[in-house]
C-alpha cells in the first residue's frame, strides 16, 4: 500500500491508514520500533507487556490452612553488585581532580583538651 508522508515540525511523518492501525492495535501515543534497511524502512509494533494485577482476595485464597510458610531467604550469599575492590591505584586524586583540600576548623572548647598535672 503507498501512503504520503506529510510534514510535521522539522520530521517527515508517516501515516498509518485506519485498517492497518485497528488490525496491529495501534493508536495515538503507542510505541513502535523503526529500522532503516538500505532503502527500506520498517516499522514493527513494540511488544506489549502485559503487568499482572493481583487482588488481595485471590491472593490470600492460595494460601491453604496449615500449609507451612516457606523458608526465610539467605540474602547474605548474594554478591554485592559493587565489590569492596581497592581503586586508590588507577582512581585519580583530590589534587589531580581539583578538588581543594578542607583546612581544619577548630571547634572551640571541644577540641582543647584539659592538661594533667
């Protein structure tokens, strides 16, 4: 099927007719994925995912009486995503970074100490 392109702001826009819009399910706002392939353009609707929705009811319905709940996870075997790797060798400096270093501010009585005797 040809169809015109038609301007609109600084793109070129395509137009989609109504039987081919209602046959893919596609309405305004709806997301598609374009590529270019040599002098071709394809245009392939986005797959929707779909988000289950639980009600507390049915939720609760599942849950037999006497069953016994299942065992608590072990979160500590899981590796944290950030290792505790030591950087200091490639990471640059305050210095190197620009960032001045902070002058000690004295705090008053708090860091006189009392002297012995």
């Amino acid at each position: 099927m040809k169809t015109k392109l038609a301007k609109w702001g600084n793109s070129i826009a395509v137009r989609v007719p109504k039987p081919f819009a209602e046959e893919l399910g596609l309405r305004p706002g709806a997301t598609v994925e374009m590529q270019r392939e040599g002098t071709r353009l394809a245009i392939e609707t986005a797959p929707r995912r779909k988000v289950p929705v639980y009600r507390l009811d049915d939720l609760l319905a599942r849950i037999k009486p006497g069953e016994a709940a299942p065992p608590p996870e072990d979160w500590s075997v899981i590796e944290p995503p950030w290792p505790n790797d030591d950087w200091s060798d490639i990471a640059p400096t305050d210095e190197e970074m620009g960032i001045p270093r902070r002058k000690r501010v004295s705090r008053g009585r708090a860091d006189r100490r009392p002297k012995r005797t």
